[in-house]
C-alpha cells in the first residue's frame, strides 16, 4: 500500500452537494466502507468551505486503483493524484 493524497475541484455552478441524488452517493463513496470496496483505506477527507475543492489522504495499493476510485468525481472535474509520504518517512530519509 502507498501513500496517496487526493484533491478535486468542481465548478459552484455544478456542485454535487446540492443534488439530492449524487450528494448522499458521493458522501458514502469517501466514507471509510465506500473506499474498502476498492480496496483503498482512507485516512481523512475534507472540504474547503466555499471553495468547491476536497482533499483525502489514503493508501491504495497503487496510483490506479485510485484514478478508478475517484472516477465519479472526475466526471464533475478535476482530480488530481499525488504520491506522498508520511513525515516520519520524509525524516527518515532525510529529504521530502
């Protein structure tokens, strides 16, 4: 498992968490049971107020499997996956 984390933007013109149908949907892909189901742990997730942007940080056996769990978001824009390490890896090692 590696260490991903995970932003998306949506425009406000089209944001999900105002449709009654994709909202409680989307809110159950990013909970902890909806990433297991791909076999991807997530450690947190959150919303910038007002800015139509979310962060996860999880682990995923590899940068696909995640591309495939974001899916449904990168229907309503943009997702963006970045390899990460954990603060204690980084020191370890000694370099970012």
């Amino acid at each position: 498992m590696a260490l991903y984390i995970v932003k998306h933007q949506h425009p406000a013109e089209t944001c999900p968490a105002g449709d009654p149908q994709i909202a409680p949907m989307l809110a159950q892909h990013v909970s902890k049971a909806g990433g297991q189901r791909f076999g991807i742990e997530i450690h947190g997730e959150g919303v910038i107020n007002g800015g139509h942007t979310l962060y996860l940080i999880l682990d995923a056996p590899d940068e696909q499997r995640v591309k495939e769990y974001m899916a449904p978001f990168s229907q309503m824009g943009s997702v963006e996956v970045l390899p990460a390490s954990s603060c204690e890896q980084v020191v370890a090692r000694a370099a970012c």
